[in-house]
C-alpha cells in the first residue's frame, strides 16, 4: 500500500486562469487553442455539422461560455460531468486553465464523434501532425538509433545522461541537438543544450539507475513523433543493458493536446520504424517489439491522464500503480503542470514540498511551455529573465528536476 502524504505540504496558491490579462494562459484560451480547433478542420474530412460546431467552439473561447458534454459514450463521460459540476456556466476564461485546456481536447472528440458508433469512430482528430512529426524527423531518427546501437554495443560512460538529454529536448527536432554528432559521434553538442537546462540532476537520476540494479522504471508520457522516439530510445537503453527490467508507459486513453502519445501511437511508431530502410532504426524497432513481447515493455493507458485532475487527486488504484516503479519519469509541459496543480507557485518553491504525495522517486523532463514552474535558484532566474523574456513559455528552456522519495 502506499504510504506518501496525499497533497503537497505547501498552502494551495490560485491556479492559473485565462482572465489573467496579458499572460500566456489568456493567449492559450483566447488565441492558440481556438487556432487548435481551426486546424481540426483543415486537416480532416469531416462534415459540414462537425465542422460547423469546430468553428463555433473557436468562436465561444474567446468569451463565451462552458457548454456541456453530451453523452457520446465515452468511458469518462460520468468522471467529467462531475468536474463540470464546480464550472458549470462559467466562461472558458474564467476557469482553471487546465480544466479549460483538458476539457477543450475532450469536447473536440464529442463535436468530431470520436467516441460514437459511425465513421468517424476512433478517428485521431490530430493524426496528420502526428504522422508528419514522425516522418519529418527521420533523420534524426537514424542518427539517434545509431547512437544507441553503439552505445549498447561499446558502453560508454554519458550514453545515459545523453539519452536523458534526448528525452527532455525531444519535442523540439532542431538539428542543434547534432552539430557535434557529425565529426565526433562521442557526445552531441551538450555545451549549448546544458546551458538551457535551468535545473540539471541528471547525474542523480544516471546514478539511480546504474548505482544498483533496479527493477522497474515507468514514463509519464508526452508527445508522440521525435520525442516518443527519444523516449523509445531511452526505453531501449535501459532495457537491452539490462539496467532495468521492466519499464512501463502510462499513455492517454484518447487523443489531447494534439500530439500526446497513445497506446495505438506506439504501435504506429514501431511499424515505421520497421518500414524504413536503415538497418539501425529497423534494429532498434526489432528490440523495441521483442520488449513488448516479452513483457518488459508494458503499455498502459488511464483515463486519469486525460482528466482534469491534479496529480495528488489521481486514483489509489493507479497510484499503487506507480508505487510499483523505482523511478517515475515524468514527461513534458502538461504532465508537469499537473505535477503542480497548474497553479502559481514561486519560481523558487521547493518541488520535492509540491510533489511529496508521490509514491516513488520522480524526475520531470520538462521543456518550458507555461508560466508554472518551480524548484529554480533566484540566481538563474534573474540571469534567464534577463537573456530571455519569454524563458518561461518558448519552449527553449528545459529541467531536469529530481525529487528523491518522501521520508
Ligand atoms: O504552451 C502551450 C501548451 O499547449 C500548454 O498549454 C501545454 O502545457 C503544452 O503546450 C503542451 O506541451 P507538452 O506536449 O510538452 O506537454
Ligand atoms: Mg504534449
């Protein structure tokens, strides 16, 4: 059973919200996400009635109101008719932005049937982007794969650490991550990458994972494209050196966020792998299937990966889950901010207060994206506000925070 306090040891500040004028929350609500479901329109078929109701969705963000979800049959649709009970009839940019954002991906799968018997069932309203991602990233595909062949075949001493560096900047396929890799295939161009990583315990995380042998590891997972790719790698890594035994990816149980990973995204993602015809990426997919076979790749998916929940408010039943784990690796923007209950914390609040209801060690992978970040020295905060006004939300920035198990 687990034992860990339930919430963070720290008073609850306010979360954020899209009335808050000028942040980028507001321009999330207002702008990017009426954008998002332009885009699902652009890039599907679907009829006039749905695409009709995609656009009038757009229209209601800016500063209209809730609506209800109607019963399209989806497994969650009881969970979230009680999270609407706190909201109901209250603008999109007067609740809590990760209420607004969560329940935005979710309405997009009722407007577009996602869920209901017909021909549009089970269609990923974001499969073009998720396609695209995958196929424009194949050359680092075949480099990365490289690299990791020969780092299982002649160990080397960072081939963790770099791993964990691909991991964290995966969603992000600039060819920076390779300037180095053309002449010396030894190390990609760390010097440029470390100084965008604000918090850096990687050598903690290698150290729990080489120091003693470790029995499971399990990946909160983010984005599908380059950065499952990454995350596969990694996976890889630590199953074929036996540094682990099992590992286990907790998926979304539908499509959100546009390109976070399901269970069906995994699968896609090792067939074209196996398709292309480069010998270290067709290895390296032959491995990942043999995990899966073997049953020390696990793949799950849980419905609370889509809620709108804080982290502390995830089910016993899942929560005993991830107590099984010797590490938790948490992916991404979206799963950190649920970490911190999407609220406004000090940049310089102690995570390990914030996230002490976790069963098992953790360490986020996180690119910045949103203004919710805690666990920074004041020091490198003036420095990165300095050089960089928009630090928090571009993207450009990353952690890499280890918080060791509550004691
Ligand atoms: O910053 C825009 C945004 O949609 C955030 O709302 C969200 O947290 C993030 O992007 C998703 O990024 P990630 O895929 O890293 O979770
Ligand atoms: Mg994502």
């Amino acid at each position: 059973m687990v034992h860990s306090s339930p919430r963070p040891k720290l008073p609850l500040p306010p979360p954020l919200v899209g009335s808050e004028v000028g942040s980028f929350t507001e321009f999330t609500v207002t702008q990017r996400i009426p954008a998002i479901a332009r885009k699902v329109v652009v890039e599907n078929n679907f009829s006039p009635e749905i695409n009709t109701n995609l656009e009038s969705l757009a229209i209601e963000l800016e500063t209209g109101y809730l609506p209800i979800l109607k019963n399209d049959t989806g497994k969650d649709f009881l969970d979230w008719n009680t999270y609407l009970e706190s909201y109901k009839n209250q603008r999109w940019i007067d609740v809590p932005w990760f209420f607004a954002e969560t329940y935005f991906y979710r309405l997009i799968l009722e407007i577009t049937h996602y869920f209901r018997p017909g021909i549009w069932q089970s269609i990923d309203p974001f499969q073009l982007q998720k396609s695209q991602g995958l196929e424009a990233s194949l050359d680092s595909t075949i480099l990365l794969c490289t690299q990791v062949n020969q780092w299982l075949d002649e160990p080397q001493s960072d081939a963790l650490t770099n791993l964990l560096y691909f991991a964290l900047w995966g969603n992000r396929v600039d060819l920076s991550l390779w300037s180095a890799f053309e002449s010396d295939r030894s190390s990609f161009d760390i010097q440029k990458q470390l100084a965008h990583v604000l918090v850096n315990n990687a050598s903690q995380v290698s150290e729990l994972l080489t120091n003693s042998p470790v029995n499971r590891v399990d990946f909160v997972v983010d984005n599908s494209g380059f950065e499952l790719v990454c995350d596969l790698c990694l996976v890889d890594f630590l199953l074929s050196s036996h540094l682990v035994n099992q590992v286990h990816l907790h998926l979304k149980p539908h499509p959100t966020f546009v390109s976070d990973a399901m269970i069906k995204d995994v699968h896609d993602t090792t067939s074209f792998l196996t398709a292309t015809s480069h010998q270290p990426v067709t290895s390296f997919a032959h491995r990942l299937k043999e995990h899966i076979a073997s049953g020390r790749l696990v793949l799950s998916e849980d419905y609370f990966w889509t809620s709108p929940l804080a982290f502390w408010q995830i089910p016993d039943t899942l929560k005993n889950e991830l107590a099984k784990a010797n590490l938790l690796i948490v992916k991404g923007d979206a799963n950190y901010r649920r970490l911190l209950g999407d609220r406004h914390w000090h940049l310089t609040d102690s995570i390990a207060d914030i996230v002490c209801y976790l069963p098992t060690p953790m360490v986020a992978l996180r690119t910045l994206k949103s203004e919710v970040t805690v666990g920074l020295q004041s020091e490198v905060v003036e420095k990165v506000a300095k050089s960089d006004p928009d630090w928090l939300t571009n993207g450009q920035w990353g952690v890499i925070q280890f918080v060791a198990e509550d004691i």
